[in-house]
C-alpha cells in the first residue's frame, strides 16, 4: 500500500544539484495539489545547509538523504549502488510517484530502480498530469518518432516512474514558512556493484543550447545546409547558438545536437528566433516556453505565426542578411 508521498530524485554532478530537479519538484508541488501525501526530495549522500534551502524553496517538503554503511571511506557512488540506496528507501517507504530528470544518470538508475521494484517506467516524459478521480499520474511523451502523443499509466503497480526531459516546466519557487524536515538512512549496499570508477573526466562541450539565452534556428525553409552559415552569423551577433528543426536534421544540414522539439531538446531562452520553420507540434513542444519568438516565414499561414511574438512574412535570405547588416 502506498503512501501517496511524491518523490524527486535529486540529482548531483560535480556536489550542484541539476537544475531539473528544482523543475520536478515545482511541477510536484502542483501534481500533489490532486495526492494525498508530502513533496519529498530523496538525495545520495550529503547536502549543505543552502543546497536544502533551495530544496525547500521548490517545494521539498522533506529531503531524505541516503548513504551506505561504508560512506565514510567510499567516496561517490555508481549508478548501481545509487538504484539499490533507492530501491531499499522505496522499499521502506512506499512513496506513489517517483520522478527523475531525463539526464544520463537518471536514464541510467531509473531503469533499473523500476526492473527491481517491479512497476513501470515511462521515459522522457515531456507532461505530468494527476488524473484527480482516480489518483494516477497521467505521463505523456512522444511515441513513433515524435510524430504523436502517447499518455500512459501505470494503473496497478507503485510507484508510479517517470523521467522527464529537462527545460520541460518552469522553475517556479514555492514559499514555505515551515522548516525542511530532514532524515538520514543507512543502508548496506557494499558488494553490491562490479563497477569500479578509475578517473571522472568532465568533456566540456561546444555549446549547450539548452541553456543559451538565445537560439536562432532554421527548418526545411532554408532549402540547404548553406543557411545554416548565414544562422551562425546571426547567432554570433546575439551571442546565441544556431537550433534546427528535425526536418533540417533529417536532411543532414545539421548535427542532431542542434535538434529543438519532442525528439530534441527542450528550450526556454529569453529569445528564440525560428527562421524557415513551419512550426509543427513536436518542434513547439520544445520551444514554447521561450520568452520571446520571433518567426521568419514566406507562408503567411505557417503554424509558427501563431505562438510567435513577432512575425515577418517574407524570403530570410533577404530578410536575414538586413538584421545582421543592423547589428553591427
């Protein structure tokens, strides 16, 4: 029997916790609206005192910190012994909903946290919804290939598992006036993994469209992967980064990594500018959130028009080199 708690799994690389932690525990603030339980932050190994006031600040109502017998000597644990501190503390626990970021660690534990605890796990999930009658976490993502929407539920088993894709929902902070409860667990997890992590290299990326304030992308309208030359420029005036539609994908005139939509990356910059894009439902989902979009189409109909801030109807070859002309 569950309790009807929802838990977040807090995220740490390099001792800073993930930002899609604090997203989870503001959307589970708004989830629990519907539960009968507590918000509840479920952390590997030590927080400082600013780490769980930012917990707090999201809505943790309590932060259960997990660490196995030997922490004193072990140093940090692998993703193996991460999923069995968890699966012992939902074992004691019985909490309804457990949630994680879609990041490589939590692509990584929560596959086999679910496998262990034998319940579902829906991945990348790009919405949460409570069904209010039934008392069921409504998960929704992307299914064949991005082209629909798939809502599943996990109706039966506990907890309910999902991963959700960063940059999804907003950072909204939740003022508490009560103090953060916090516990300490042990558990005995030595043995347990045959992995053992000789060296940590952190590879520093080019760029990190997610979280650029700025984001100048172009879709099939650009008609070939030479445009993407004149997006760089523009990109590099805003001091931006260039997206792409999975159409542009597709078609090979740019790396998936650029990819913004359903089955690329979500992003919420200050501006995004999306030039040649029709604006098709999965390549929304990933940008919606942008804080001001502007769209450069020659079809005045186009789909984009119609979230954009401000729309230009016109050929971007003309258009583009003009706005790069006035930045300088």
């Amino acid at each position: 029997m569950s309790t009807g708690d929802l838990w977040v799994f807090v995220e740490k690389r390099e001792e800073e916790i993930n930002p899609v932690v604090f997203e989870l525990l503001a959307k589970g603030c708004l989830l629990n609206e519907h539960l009968s339980g507590s918000v509840i932050a479920a952390c590997i190994g030590k927080l400082k005192v600013s780490q769980r006031d930012m917990l707090s600040s999201y809505g943790a109502e309590k932060v259960i910190s997990l660490f196995g017998e030997e922490e004193a000597s072990h140093g940090s644990y692998d993703y193996i012994e991460i999923a069995e501190l968890l699966y012992a503390a939902v074992k004691e626990s019985k909490p309804s909903i457990l949630l994680a970021g879609a990041t490589f660690l939590g692509r990584s534990v929560m596959p086999l946290l679910a496998v262990k605890l034998g319940t579902g796990l829906t991945a990348d999930c790009t919405e949460l919804e409570v069904d209010p009658e039934r008392n069921i976490l409504l998960q929704t993502r992307p299914a064949f290939g991005g082209n629909i929407l798939a809502t599943i539920e996990c109706a039966v088993k506990r907890p309910q598992m999902a991963t959700v894709r960063p940059h999804v929902f907003g950072m909204d902070m939740v003022r508490r006036a009560c103090k953060i409860e916090i516990e300490k667990r042990h558990y005995n997890v030595s043995g347990i993994s045959p992995l053992k992590v000789l060296e940590t290299v952190i590879e520093k990326e080019k760029f990190d469209i997610t979280e650029s304030e700025v984001v100048v992308s172009g879709g099939r309208g650009l008609g070939a992967s030479a445009g993407f030359g004149l997006l760089e420029k523009l990109a590099h005036k805003l001091n931006g980064v260039v997206g792409a539609s999975r159409g542009a994908v597709d078609l090979g005139w740019i790396s998936n990594s650029h990819q913004v939509g359903q089955t690329g990356h979500t992003v919420n910059p200050r501006l995004y500018i999306a030039c040649g894009i029709s604006g098709a439902i999965q390549h929304l989902a990933g940008m919606k959130g942008s804080e001001t979009i502007i769209a450069i189409n020659e079809d005045p109909d186009a789909p984009i028009f119609e979230i954009a801030d401000y729309g230009i109807v016109g050929d971007l070859y003309e258009i583009l080199p003009k706005i790069i002309e006035r930045l300088k």
